[in-house]
C-alpha cells in the first residue's frame, strides 16, 4: 500500500505539504538502457556484416561472401526520405535502398506514438551521446549549461538543416529521385557513408573529436542542437496522443523532474510537455518522489468525485470508478518496449514478406562498383 510521508528535506523541495510516496520500484532507466544496448550491439553488428560484404568486392571475392545486410540503410536517412516522397507520388517502392524507407516510417510511426523515444531508446548516436555525457560527468564532475539566450538559437540549428534536406528532396521530382537512387552514386551511397568514417580526412577528424569533447562536456549536443533526424522525429511528435503529464495535485514541487530532464525542460512548471524536445526517456518519471504525480499518459489525470460517487447507484458508481481507471492508466516501460518491438519487428517482417526490404541487384554490379566507389560522385 502507498505511504503517507512528508517530503523528504532536500535543496529544491519546496513544498510541506504530505504527499503519497512512490511504493513501487522505477524500472524505466534500466529497461531503457537495456534496450538502448541492444540497439547498439545491433548496429554494431549490422556494420560488422556490411564492412565483411564490402571487402568481399574489394578483394574481387576473394574474402568469405556474406549478405549485405538491409538494416544499414538505416544509416541512409536521405535515401529514406527520397524513397517516402517516391512512394508517397507513385505509389511504388523503389527497388533501391527500400529498407531506408521502411526504417524511417518505423521510426516516424514511433515518434507519432511515443514521442521521440527513437532518440532516447532506439538511436546509437543519442545512446552514444548520453553515455558521453555521463562520462564527462565522471571526469570533470560538472557539465556545462548554455544560457537560454544561446540554447534556443541552437536548438534551431537542427531544423535549419532539416527544412535544407527537406527542401531538396521536395524539389526532386519522383522520376529525378528515382534516378538519382538507380545512378552509381545512389546505389553505392552506403558503401561511401562507411568509407567516409574508413578514410577520414583531417577535418572529418577534427570535427568528430570536437563533437565528442562538447558531448563530454554539454549533455546530448549533437541531439539537441544539430541532428536533422532527431528534429523530424520531434516535429512529428508533436502530434504523439502520449504525453508526459504532471499532476498538480500529487506533486509536491521539488523540482527533480526539470533537474533530470536531459531536453532540460522545466517538467515541474508545465502540466503537459508537449515540446518536440521530448523523448520519451521517463527520467523524469523515474526520479520523481510522489505517486502519479507524473504519468507518460493519453489524457491528463483524473481524481474520483468521491461525493457524486456517493449519491449515485452503485453500479454507475462502479462503471464510474473503471472509467476513471482506465482514463487515469499510463504508459509502463514495458509497454513502450512493447510497442516499439511491435513496431520494429512487425514492420520489417511485412516488408521482408512483401519483398520491400532488400536492394536486389546482381553481385556483378556491385563487383562494378564498389571498389571504385571513391570515385563517383552525384
Ligand atoms: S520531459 Fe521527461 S520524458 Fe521528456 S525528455 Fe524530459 S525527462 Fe525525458
Ligand atoms: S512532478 Fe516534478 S516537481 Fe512534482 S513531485 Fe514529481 S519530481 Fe517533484
């Protein structure tokens, strides 16, 4: 049964009043976390394969022949969006790179339903981040806050450099698309994303090693200010029916949500978070201290009328109080696994069904191409 306490004196509790504490254990952190992993060890394999598979043509097939796996076209998030607004107007899935277009309606669908839990769950460069930061913390044992006045510009950076991507693609026509995707430098796109990180130049370098020094240092830089993925992710989640809500009355206003949002948004004065910065990680769920004073839910929480329940029948007293149950139930860690699994899974296995998931085209053209694929250019 939940306890009565009062809070707990800490630097920013600044309520007395009692509150119900949380009887129950957070899990959320470690599930997410666990599934972050995953996802991580997931792409590091699906490299692992691809970088196998392109040897095997750089060696003229003298290496051990592997498949090339689909899922790194997740890594091709341009060829993604071309490959959306190619179906979108012909109602045809190319034949190149389709699993791009699969991965990113996933991963829209998913910040449609739980906000952009893509970033904070699934993604490997926000994983990669995260831990980044939490390792900057251990070093320097401080982090650095950008005043307001910088943090907002900022933040705008990744849409600027979305709406870029966007505008480029909208002005392709479907034919332009499809023939840039069928054209040397489209069929080979992933083979030069890994040779950019194979054959880095000195600037490519030294803009990674700066990234990784602000990400020690600024917690989820590169997600918060300049990833054009995580910015569609967030304007579509703006839509999300699934919300964080605060519930005032629970609350005891101590101000650990707002401390531990990573989006550094101020959890603790609004009552929905319907920021596109939202990803769904629940940290602030899981430090908060009062029961249901915060819920990653449909609909804002509702306390039971106990005086109008009072003077009706008990059997609407009863549909009443199931109602107001079913209004009241959040979103568990598990089910947000649940979902995206579904999501994932489901997904990819109808399009591996459908044949909508693998590039098929000769191993000759790739012995053609890949090899050289320094070479071309779009
Ligand atoms: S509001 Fe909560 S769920 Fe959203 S980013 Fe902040 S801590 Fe995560
Ligand atoms: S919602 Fe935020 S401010 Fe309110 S009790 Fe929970 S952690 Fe504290």
């Amino acid at each position: 049964m939940p306890t009565l306490t009062a809070p707990e004196p800490t630097a920013t509790t600044s309520a007395k009043k009692p509150f119900i504490r949380r009887h129950l254990l957070d899990h959320s952190q470690r599930i997410r976390h666990a599934v972050q992993i995953a996802f991580l060890a997931l792409n590091a394999w699906l490299g692992l394969e691809f970088y196998l598979w392109v040897r095997y043509y750089e060696t003229n097939g003298r290496g051990f022949y592997i498949d090339r796996p689909a899922g790194i076209e997740g890594w091709l998030p341009i060829a993604g969006l071309m490959n959306l607004k190619y179906f979108l107007s012909t109602h045809h899935v190319s034949a190149i790179h389709p699993a791009a277009m699969v991965l990113l309606v996933i991963f829209l669908i998913s910040s449609w339903l739980l906000k952009k839990s893509f970033c904070s769950w699934l993604c490997p460069v926000g994983t990669a981040s995260e831990y980044l930061w939490h390792l900057g913390q251990q070093l320097f044992h401080r982090s650095l806050i950008l005043p307001r006045w910088l943090d907002i510009p900022l933040r705008s950076l990744k849409y600027i450099l979305l709406a870029f991507f966007v505008y480029v693609v909208a002005t392709l026509s479907a034919d332009g698309l499809h023939q840039f995707l069928l054209a040397p430098f489209g069929i080979i796109a992933d083979v030069k994303m890994l040779n950019f990180f194979r054959h880095m130049s000195l600037i490519g370098i030294a803009v990674i090693l700066t990234l990784v020094l602000l990400s020690l240092m600024i917690q989820n830089v590169w997600c918060r200010f300049l990833c054009p993925y995580g910015a569609l992710m967030g304007l579509v989640s703006i839509l999300s029916p699934v919300k964080i809500r605060r519930d005032e009355a629970a609350c005891i206003d101590c101000n650990k949500c707002t401390h531990a949002c990573p989006s550094h948004l101020p959890v603790a004065q609004l009552v929905t978070i319907r920021s596109a910065e939202c990803t769904g990680c629940l940290s602030c769920i899981a430090i908060c201290p009062a029961e249901n004073a915060l819920n990653f839910a449909f609909l804002p929480r509702q306390t039971p009328n106990v005086q109008l329940a009072a003077d009706i029948s008990p059997a609407v007293q009863s549909l009443a109080i199931s109602t107001i149950r079913w209004h009241n139930r959040a979103l568990q860690p598990r089910t947000v696994v649940l979902i995206l699994a579904i999501l994932f899974f489901g997904l990819i296995t109808a399009a591996r069904i459908t044949h909508h998931w693998q590039t098929n085209l000769p191993r000759s053209v790739y012995q053609q191409l890949v090899p050289h694929a320094d070479d071309y250019t779009h």
